[in-house]
C-alpha cells in the first residue's frame, strides 16, 4: 500500500513550502516519527515526518522546489504484511471546490494513477534539435561530454547557446541581477568585467529574494505597529552572575514576577482575556540573517541553570512550530552589542516585550513596550516595580 | 444566460427572420424540447414550422433533407448522438454527398443539432461522443458548441450555411448559466483562446472545456508554468492556423477529450501537429482521453471512464515533469 506524505501545513498563514532538503533517499527504509524532510514555511525551517513505517519508493519534489500546501511529496511503500486498513494521514489536494468528492474506490484510483509514462528516449526534444542545428550545436558531441542531459529540451540547448558567449562568472551576475542575456551585442566572449561595467553604469540594483523568515519578520512587525502602544523607561540594579548567561537572569526574573501579575500572561481573545498560568517568554534570537522569537516555556519551574542550558540548545536546533508559539510576554537584549538602551516591537499577540540595554556598573537599562488594551499604566507600575524588587534582591539567583 | 437559452435564441431569431426555416424532433413542438431548448416556438410560430416528429431518426433526418432539396432549411434535432446513428445512411450517404453527386445543383442547408456525451448516469447507450465518426465524412460540417456565445453565433452561422452541419452540444450544458460576450465579425470556424498562456497549449473542445480550466490553476501553481487553452470550436475543419500559433508559442501540447482515447478525435488532431509542427514540439504530445470502455452506469465507475480535473491535473503534472517542464 502506498501511503502519501504531504507537504504540511504548518501555520495558518501558510500557503506553500519549500523543501529543503530531503533527510531520506528513495528506497530507504523509514520508521514512523522518522524525519523524512526538512521544510521552509513561510515562518521558519521545519522537519517533516513519517507517520508510517515503509520504504521511500519516491520523492515527488525536488529539493529547492515550491509546493502548494497538501501537495504529496513523498510516497512511502508501507509494509504490506500488515493488513490494518491505512488511512491518509491528510486528505488529499482537491482541485476545486466544484469537483465531485472523489468516491472512487483505491483499486480503480490505482489502476487510474499506476500507469506510468515511460520516461521519454532519444536524445533531444524535436525543437531541442532544430535549435540546436540553427545554433550549430553538436547534442552528441555535448552528450559524450555530459554537458546536456537526456532528452535535452530547448531551455538546455539555449542554455549551452548563453555559455558560449558568456563566461560561468559573468552568467552568474546576469542572473544575480536579472539582466536579460539579449542586452549584450553576442559577438565576443562576455566577462564578468563587462557585465560589471554594465551594472555599474546603469545603477543596477542587486535583488535579495525576502527569505520565509524576513517576510514572517515583516508581517509581525506590521501587525505590531497597528497596536495602541506606550512605552516605560526604566533603570535595574543587577549583578552578573559568574557563568550564566545575562539573557538566562533576565528571562527567570521577568517569568517569576510574571507569576503575580496574571495580566502579563493574559492574551487578548474577541470578547475575552485569557489568562494561561505558566510564564512563557519569547526571546529574540538571531540565527545568521534570520531572526525567530523562541518561546522559553514554564519560567516559574525552571532553575536559572536549566533556563541557561536552554539558552545554549536553541542556537543550534531547527525550531518546531510549537517552539515558536505559546508565548505571553519577549524579551530582547542588545546589550552584548554594547547598545544603552533601545524599544522592541512587540511578537504577534504578546502583552508587551522588555528590551535590556548594556550592563554597566551593575545597573541595566530597559525599555517596556505595552500594549494598552490589555496592560494599563497603573498594571503596568505595579509590574514594573515588582520586576525591580526582584531585580535588586538576591532571593531568585 | 443559459445555454440551452442561447440556442433558443439563435433559432428563433432565425425563424423569425426567414420563413423557410423550419425544426423538426422529437418533442420539439408541444413539449419545447428535450432539453428546453425550442421552449415557446411551437406557440409562436405554429405546427407547420415546428414540427413533432415519431420516434424516428431515420425518418427525421430523410424529411428534413427532402425539405433542404426542396427549399426550406431545416433543423432537425436528435435527443442524443447514439440515435442519430439509426440516421447514419441519410446523413452519410444523403445529406454529405448530395452537393457532390448532382454536380453542385443541389444544396442541403440542413443543420442536425445533437448532444452527446457523458451526463450523469445515462449509462453506455446515451453517453456516446460521435465527433471521431462525423468529423471523418467529407461533405459535413461538425461544429461543437461550449459556451453560450458559440452556441448562439455557432448555431445561427450554422443554420445559413448551405451546407450540412453536424451541430454538437452536451447534455450537462444546457442548464449551465454561462457569460455571453456579443461577438463582431464571428467567424464559426475559429478556434478560440479561452486563456492565453507561455509554456504549454491545452486542446479542447465541449464540456472538458470546463474541466481543463477547473485544473488549470493546480497545474499552473504546481509547474510554475503558464497554460494557454483552445477551444477548437469547429472540429470539422479544423483551426490549424490558432494550433499552429499556440504551439509555435508554448512548444508544448495536450489534448483533452472525453470521447475514447482509441479513435478518438484528439488522435486526428495529434496526427495533424505531429505531421504538420513536428519541429515545434520539445515534448510528445499527451492525450487525455475517457477508457476504452462502454460508458458505465454507476456514478464512481462512470467518473472513473472520463477525464476529470483531478486527472487532468495529475497526468499533466506527471507528463510536465518528465518531459522537462
């Protein structure tokens, strides 16, 4: 039985994703919970599992490659000595809305999708070849050299055509900058040089593709700045603890006093407050170019070490949903940077962030963000005044 | 507008314009048709034009060619195409030859309407598509109606013709609500570009039509590619300047059809590319075809036998990814 793995859905904003790279090959054997893939949303990289035990009989998708949410990436051949009846784990893709549920039963759905094409033979499309002849192109004489693969189409062959006049550099900037090939009179060997000037004289701008990330980035930003907001300006005493981490002392301090102030882990709902009993904090981390707001989950249970080991995990994990989700209140911390005090954005749905400056001289400077709607002023001295008890006393280190 | 209204439309105003032209049917008088489509004639132009026939193609279709001889310039309607093969030696032998054989001194302007096709369980005896046996008799005209517009223009073209036409509909088309976009200069033998698209041209015709374009968008997000869509229109000739146009574009063709795969139309038009743009093509051709089965009367096996646009999308995303797309 052919069991299909789809690619997830893994947030609601999700249309498609991007696979990045496959953790299997075809005709591995696999066991279910076992990462199959690595795949890009439009928030973060995630990995894909099986849910069934089997053998890898094909990847549908190529890595690099772009997918509709619910798009089959793989197929798994499942153990077919079992004789329990195996369901899809997510429906399938339906075309349109208009379609008739498909009612048709898995031996004639088989008997509809089991007739493989036979990959085409030959060595070159007819165009492929009429090109080719126009172009003087040798197909067999590239062939023998591997520069052309089997059948060659026409994008191969005008491939092969742009080599001979552009060198493998100079290629690489017309696609980095997006300039069509034809803008270059082709009657000598193009450089990168050349294609250089040519950017330079024209001001021709780079293109960055937003990752997945940046564009998570932009949309909780923007959501952010739509938020009736204040800010409070403060000073905390506090003394760095040998081996832990600044970030680690700030985060238990903030989720123990979070504990008396039910609003600081409230979320706002439609008609409602809901307020969660656990201190979960976000903490901007950056990652390369890439920034994730990692939530450090049951502060209130947590020692300062076991907050500090956390710390050093996440930098290297590729996140889960659930390791982005959940939070109440952030955190961000520029202080390593030597920064004296700056404001944060506040992440998606959270009451408010705390942005810690440089410690100097055993004194830290924060700034808070709020959002009004759910944290008053006077909700918010109170909090304040909590966190700066607790960060004068020595009682939580 | 409705479809079936469209036609009603185009006989009408053509009954109205000219007196010599008359229908004949089954049920086309007192009951307005079969399928709704001479509803309120029989009222407003009375029993002599609008004529209720017996149960008998062979019959319906051998008056209406003695009426063409003698004059008038009918339309005959046939419920579906599977009985218009009782008609077979008039339409054949008759109405496509009599130009030829009285050395042009007679013309039949005749028009024969008839849906086919797969409609919703009227099992293998009323489910047939006959375009591969009337596109293969020179002396007809087969014209294949989709949409409104066609039908409307398609049909009223098709009743001043002086030649026979073979004017197909499909039974699941007449109560579809469709846009009418009036036409200038309508030419009934032109192909029409239902989308414009860069990297592949899907042929189609009748109610896949609807299909393709329900599975376009899955094809298009999956190959990140752009399709462009034919609607031949005319099937009998062909348009093989539009083909030819889309393919010099797209380099790339699939047909889709609902008819057999074995015989079926799309086979003389893959014929005519393969003969005729062998060159263009950085592809083989794909046929999207119904089994080669006798239409069957359960519901689930009936979807099975024809191309829906979950099939389409899956096997042009299959063919797409082996052949370099």
């Amino acid at each position: 039985m052919d069991y299909k793995i789809v690619m997830p859905v893994l947030s609601d904003t999700m249309q498609k994703g991007k696979l990045i790279r496959w953790r299997v090959h075809e005709g591995d054997r696999v066991h279910k919970g076992d990462v199959i893939a690595e795949v890009e949303s439009d928030k973060a990289i995630m990995e894909v599992q099986t849910f069934q035990d089997g053998i890898v009989k094909k990847l549908l998708v190529k890595e690099g490659e772009e997918v509709p949410i619910q798009t089959p990436i793989a197929i798994i051949e499942t153990d077919t000595n079992k004789k329990e009846a195996l369901k899809p784990q997510q429906p399938q893709t339906s075309i349109s809305p208009k379609e008739e549920p498909s009612t048709v039963p898995p031996v004639i759905q088989e008997l509809l999708t089991t007739s493989p094409h036979p990959l085409p033979q030959g060595e070159a499309s007819a165009a492929a070849k009429k090109r080719a002849a126009e172009l003087g192109i040798d197909i067999q004489k590239l062939h023998s050299q591997k520069q052309l693969p089997t059948p060659a189409h026409l994008h191969d062959i005008e491939e092969i055509a742009l080599k001979r006049y552009f060198t493998p550099k100079a290629l690489k900037l017309l696609q980095d900058y997006n300039i069509d090939p034809k803008t270059f009179r082709k009657n000598h060997k193009i450089t990168d040089q050349e294609v250089m000037s040519y950017i330079k004289e024209h001001n021709i701008p780079y293109s960055v593709p937003l990752s997945a990330n940046r564009k998570a980035v932009i949309q909780t930003v923007e959501y952010a700045a739509k938020k009736p907001i204040y800010f409070v300006f403060e000073t905390f005493v506090l003394k760095k603890v040998p081996n832990y981490k600044i970030t680690a002392i700030l985060l238990k301090k903030l989720g123990d006093v979070m504990q008396k102030h039910p609003l600081t882990r409230a979320k706002l709902e439609q008609e409602y407050l809901k307020i969660y009993p656990h201190s979960n904090i976000s903490v901007a981390v950056a990652k390369g170019e890439e920034l994730y707001m990692v939530v450090c989950k049951n502060i209130e249970e947590k020692s300062l070490e076991e907050i500090n080991i956390w710390l050093q995990e996440i930098k290297d994990k590729t996140y889960i949903p659930q390791d982005l989700l959940g939070s109440t209140f952030g955190i961000s911390n520029l202080g390593m940077f030597g920064i004296e005090r700056f404001s944060a954005m506040i992440n998606k749905d959270d009451v408010g962030i705390a942005a810690f400056g440089a410690l100097q001289d055993n004194t830290i400077a924060v700034t808070f963000t709020f959002d009004h709607r759910i944290l008053n002023g006077l909700d918010a001295a109170k909090f304040i005044q909590d966190c700066k008890k607790a960060f004068q006393g020595e009682e939580n280190v | 507008m409705l479809y079936r209204e469209a036609l009603n439309n185009a006989i009408d105003e053509m009954m109205a314009a000219d007196e010599s032209v008359v229908i004949l049917g089954e049920d086309v008088g007192r009951y307005g048709g079969s399928y709704r489509v001479s509803e309120g004639l029989f009222a407003k132009y009375g029993a002599k034009r609008v004529i209720d026939t017996p149960i008998a193609e062979l019959s319906i279709v051998g008056n209406a060619i003695g009426m063409a001889i003698a004059g008038l310039r009918p339309i005959a309607e046939i419920m579906t195409v599977n009985f218009s093969l009782l008609a077979l030696d008039q339409i054949i032998n008759h109405a496509a030859k009599f130009r030829y054989m009285s050395g042009g001194k007679m013309t039949i302007p005749l028009t024969i309407r008839m849906p086919g096709g797969v409609s919703k369980q009227l099992a293998a005896q009323h489910s047939e598509s006959y375009e591969t046996i009337y596109t293969a008799i020179p002396g007809l005209i087969v014209l294949a109606a989709s949409n409104a517009t066609y039908a409307y223009y398609g049909l009223k073209a098709a009743i001043a013709l002086n030649d026979p036409v073979i004017f197909l509909e499909h039974e699941l088309l007449y109560p579809m609500k469709m846009e009418f976009k009036p036409q200038e200069n309508f030419d009934p033998f032109k192909a029409e570009i239902v989308k414009e698209g860069k990297d592949l041209t899907i042929i189609t015709y009748l109610k896949m039509r609807y299909d393709v374009l329900q599975a376009i968008p899955t094809i298009e997000q999956t190959l990140n590619i752009t399709v462009e869509v034919v609607d031949l229109n005319s099937l009998r000739p062909l348009d093989m300047s539009t083909i030819t146009q889309s393919i010099q574009k797209t380099k790339r063709v699939a047909i889709v059809e609902e008819d057999h795969k074995t015989g079926g139309y799309g086979a003389e038009v893959i014929a005519r590319i393969s003969e005729e743009l062998f060159y263009e093509l950085d592809a083989p051709p794909l046929r999207i075809a119904g089994q080669d089965v006798p239409i069957p009367y359960n519901r689930t096996l009936e979807l099975a036998s024809i191309p829906t646009p979950k099939k389409i999308a899956q096997k042009i995303i299959q063919w797409g990814r082996e052949n370099g797309l």
